[in-house]
C-alpha cells in the first residue's frame, strides 16, 4: 500500500476514488461531505478543548472551525474481490419519508449515477452488506418500483446482522418503538429484501471469500459489525459506525450520540482500534471525510492517525 494525504472532497471528480488493496479493488462513492451537525452533539463526550486543541489536523475534513459543526461524509464502498462485486452499505435512499430526520427525509441524491460512473450496474452486484440497519447505511438496498419499494440489486444477496434484524424488525417491536422513524426504515428499506428472499442473516462472524470476513462489533446497535479485508500483505477493516471522526481515536471513551449501549459500544471501539493498530489494518469508517481510510497508530490510552490512504479519482 502507498498513502499520501489526500484532500477533502469538493469537486465532481472527487466523488468516485478507487485504490487497490492486495488482490482486491476498492471503490468510494462519496454522495457528499459537509458540515453536518455540531461536533458537540455527533460525540457529547468529546470536549470543546479535545476539537479545538487537534484543529490542525481535523480542519478542514473532519471540523468546521467557524460553526464548531462536524463535518460528516454519507459514502459506500464498493469491493472487487474474487471475481465478485460487495457493496458495504447502501447510503440513505431517495425518496423516503424519514420525520425528524431533514438531511435524510425525501432525499434525491445521485447514488446509481455514482456506481455507473465506477463502471457498475445494479444487477452487476454479487453481495450488499449492511454493517448495521441505521437509515444512512440501508437506504438504497431498495428502490421504488411503481410505488412498490423492491431490490436496487435484483442478483445480490443481502447480509444483515441478525441481531439488528431483530431488534429492528417486527419481532422487537422496531427498535422498541423508541423512534416512529425506525418502522419506516425498516418496512421500505430491510423488510423487501426479506420478501425477494435476497436477505441473509448472520451473527459472530460470516466468511464472505478468501478476502472478505465479518465480524460483530455491537455497541452502536445489537448487531453493529465490522468487516475485515486480509489481502496479500495488506489489511483493512471497514468500520461503519464504530468511529463517527476522528476525535473517538484519540479518545475511544467517547459514544457517538446513536450508540444505544454505550460501554459496549466503547468496549467494542477499543477491541477493533486496538487490533487496527497491532496488525496495521487500513481503518475505513463510514463517515470520514478527507481520503476517508487512515492507519492508526496507539498513543496512551488513545490512538492518533497515521498516514491516510491513496485512492485516485475515477473520472466520468
């Protein structure tokens, strides 16, 4: 692997970057990036102080320093490996009815047209998976089919943690009633892929090839995972939601504001950082603006970035 420091996303040829881990392709799709919340509400344990005393480095990919905002990325990555097309979550959707939720309530963003210009189709898509069945990692497993929600990809099977399929689905009373929102999430973008068959559940851990493991990593929600890629001498772990910024490696104690089981949450964080800096996995959170992917170092009780990875844009 070569790394170099690569600079925020702002341009359309941007939003389309592929590198090359071992035998495997990877593909990011990045709808957008932008300040999207106050920093003190995405992690409420993390200081003032901790954003403003490392603004050289979370400035200006990670933190807004004018409006104390986070600055988030919604992207999916996409894998070549063995001959298969994986797509690591699904983004928000278009089109769906999310109250209480405004950047992600009746969307119209360009997800399809991303994956075209990355030189797929959707029936070209082997497997999707979903680290976890929040709205912004499910959205376009379906689309709207003359007013029935339906497969994005008609030819994939659909991994989903079987402990937030529970949790989640019906059987749980959708996430225990706890937001109205969870019940349209759950009907338009997870229970269609049950209906097509296309649905797999899983729970510890699930092979997808010789490259491709997942693994739980709950905390977040019951089935929150994590999924490793061991390719030729090069590793990478792509996290989901375990870290929201950049902030939660240095202090792995503090929770985004959506973990549901905090010190499991923590604990998980701490087991999945830890082994990415002993073993120099690729670290690829869901959110990271910036070149997205970075190594991780340990320092004390925390862990700070190492060099972040190359990817080159692909040009439409």
């Amino acid at each position: 692997m070569t790394f170099l420091k690569v600079e925020h996303v702002t341009t359309e040829d941007e939003r389309v970057q592929m590198m090359v881990l071992g035998d495997v392709e990877v593909i990011r799709l990045v709808e957008w990036q932008k300040p999207f919340a106050p920093a003190s509400g995405i992690v409420p344990e993390a200081t003032a102080e901790v954003w403003q005393d490392n603004q050289d480095w979370l400035a200006p990919d990670h933190w807004d320093p004018d409006s104390g905002w986070a600055v988030l990325a919604l992207q999916t990555w996409v894998l070549r490996s063995g001959g298969r097309t994986v797509v690591v979550d699904t983004g928000a959707g278009n089109g769906r009815e999310r109250p209480g939720m405004p950047p992600f309530h009746r969307c119209q963003g360009d997800f399809l047209g991303l994956l075209a210009r990355a030189g797929i189709r959707p029936q070209d898509v082997d497997v999707v998976v979903n680290t976890h069945l929040h709205v912004d990692h499910v959205g376009w497993n379906t689309v709207d089919a003359e007013g029935e929600w339906v497969p994005t990809f008609p030819n994939a099977q659909y991994l989903i943690p079987a402990a937030d399929d529970f949790h989640y689905g019906p059987d749980n009373g959708y996430g225990n009633g706890l937001q109205v929102v969870d019940r349209m999430i759950y009907e338009d973008s997870v229970a269609p892929v049950h209906r097509a068959g296309q649905a797999v559940l899983w729970d510890g851990l699930h092979r997808i090839d010789e490259h491709l493991t997942l693994e739980s990593a709950p905390g977040h929600t019951p089935g929150s995972s994590v999924l490793r890629l061991a390719s030729k001498s090069d590793r990478a772990v792509f996290v989901g939601d375990l870290v929201h910024s950049p902030v939660q490696l240095l202090r792995p104690c503090c929770n985004s504001n959506a973990c549901l089981d905090p010190e499991q949450a923590v604990a998980s964080r701490r087991r999945i950082l830890q082994r990415a800096a002993d073993e120099r996995e690729l670290l690829v959170p869901a959110h990271f603006g910036g070149a997205g992917a970075v190594e991780v170092r340990q320092a004390g009780d925390g862990f700070v970035l190492g060099p972040w990875a190359a990817a080159k844009s692909v040009n439409p």
